[in-house]
C-alpha cells in the first residue's frame, strides 16, 4: 500500500517542485535576456525575446553608473566584513560551546537578544550618532552596522557546530602539546569548514544586497556601494530600463556565482547538529 502511495505522489511531488522552479526561475531568465534588448524592443514588448543582443547595454551601465567604482566599494565591505564576522563567530562560539563561566548565560541571551531586534530600527540613531563622531560617507562607516547584522546569528552558527565536534579530538592535541591557540587554528578552524562556509555566504548576501545603511551612511559617488548605484538607475524622469536591467544583471552574478560554487558546505553548515544520534 506504501509502494502504491509513493507510485502515485512521487509525480505530483515532482511536478509541483518543477513549477516551483519554473515560477523562482522565470524572474531571473526574463531579467537577463531583457538585458540584452535595446530600449525601443523593450517597450514595445516587454515579454518578446530579444531580436539582437544589444550587449552595449552592459558597457553602459558600466560607465554611466560607475559601478566599477561601487563594485569595489561592495568588496571591500564583504571582504573585511567576512574576515572580521569569521574570526569573531568561530572564536566566540568555541568559546561558549567549549567553556563554562560566570555570565555565560547572560551574555548568551544578550546575542540572542541581538537576533531579535530589527538593526534597520536603529538606523536613524545610528546615523545621528555617526553624524556627531564624523563616521558618516567614511570608508568605514558601514563596517560597524554590517558587524552588529550578522555577528549574532553566525555565533549562534558556529557554536552549535562545534558543540557536535567531539572533545576528544581536542583532548589529544592537547596531550601532545598544543596551545589552546594551536587547537583552535589547527583542529577547530579545518573541521569547522562548513559552517564557516555558511558564515561566509550568509556575510556575502547580507553585505552585497544591503541597501538602507549603504544609502544613508555612504552616500558619496566614491563611496557608494553596488546596490545604492544601482538603485539610482530607476531615478529620474527618463529610466533606461535596459541598462537598469543590465547593472541589476552585474550585481546578482557574484552572489549566485558564489552560492553555487559554496551552496554544498552551505547546506551542511546550516543542517549540522539538526540531527542527533
């Protein structure tokens, strides 16, 4: 009776994940190849394919967005954002998945406190505090923000990973003579790669996309990232919305490029410990 359910599901379950695939897809198909049509093709229908490939479009959007400049810009942001919340994650979490201390408790609460608030609740205070220090449209100014997102979550990450990493392993490295420091760069670090991965990708799309704080503490030409360049494409009386969809086409390619080639130690990061025994 069981094999005859499975028979008759296992083609429903399948054509539903197929249309859900299909309707999460077509957004992204129709954005690329409107990205390749010229203006008036656009406008006359939106849906058609293209008839030639205006590949123009990219070059400028480059230019006429400056988004070189922003890409580099958003670079920077992820790199020292990714390096700053990695380090942080990995060592606070061992810590609180290793050690038991006065105020472990509270401060545990604290982060879990921190994954509760909404930051874009604070953005006004934390512009009219960045304004009286001089932070605002720095090359730092967005480090801090970016810091507080994510830190939380990605402690969280990282101390639940650890807790299912035997102690054993420690123990033995201990015993031949390793430092607390070694055991953490040399055991810890190598066999936490997975969840490091999902701290890194999980940095990467809330750096890359983020657009409130990026517009209101960096909103300089030199300084402003991707998605405030972006976003100025769809100012304005007269919208080229072709190089709109080109620039938008630039911005998503080191996101999905980075999910696909890291989407496996994703995964596995975010399932690890969901299982127990």
């Amino acid at each position: 009776m069981n094999n005859k359910k499975k028979i008759v599901l296992s083609p429903v379950l399948n054509a539903v994940a197929a249309l859900i695939s299909i309707v999460s897809l077509a957004p992204l198909v129709w954005l690329i190849y409107s990205s390749f049509k010229t203006k008036s093709s656009f406008l006359l229908d939106p849906i058609a394919l293209p008839q030639s490939l205006a590949f123009e479009n990219y070059s400028k959007a480059m230019s006429s967005g400056d988004l070189l400049t922003a890409i580099g810009n958003s670079a920077f942001n992820v790199v020292v954002n990714i390096v700053l919340v990695t380090i942080v994650a990995v060592v606070t979490g061992y810590f609180f998945a290793r050690f038991k201390f006065r105020g472990k408790g509270l401060i545990n609460m604290v982060y879990l406190i921190g994954m509760l608030i909404p930051l874009y609740a604070l953005l006004i205070p934390i512009y009219v505090e960045f304004s009286a220090l001089g932070l605002t449209n720095t090359r730092f100014a967005l480090m801090f923000p970016y810091f507080g997102m994510q830190i939380s979550i990605c402690i969280f990450l990282a101390q639940s990973f650890i807790q299912d990493i035997p102690y054993s392993i420690e123990e033995a490295a201990i015993v031949d003579g390793c430092s607390l420091s070694q055991v953490i760069r040399r055991i810890i670090i190598p066999i936490s790669g997975p969840i490091i991965a999902t701290i890194c990708i999980l940095t990467l799309l809330a750096t890359w996309n983020e657009f409130p704080f990026a517009s209101v503490l960096s909103a300089t030409k030199d300084l402003r990232t991707v998605s405030v360049a972006v976003q100025a494409f769809s100012t304005g009386k007269n919208i080229e919305y072709t190089q709109y969809m080109a620039a938008l086409v630039i911005s998503s390619l080191p996101v999905i490029i980075a999910y696909l080639l890291f989407s496996k130690q994703v995964i596995k990061g975010l399932t690890a410990g969901a299982v127990k025994g």
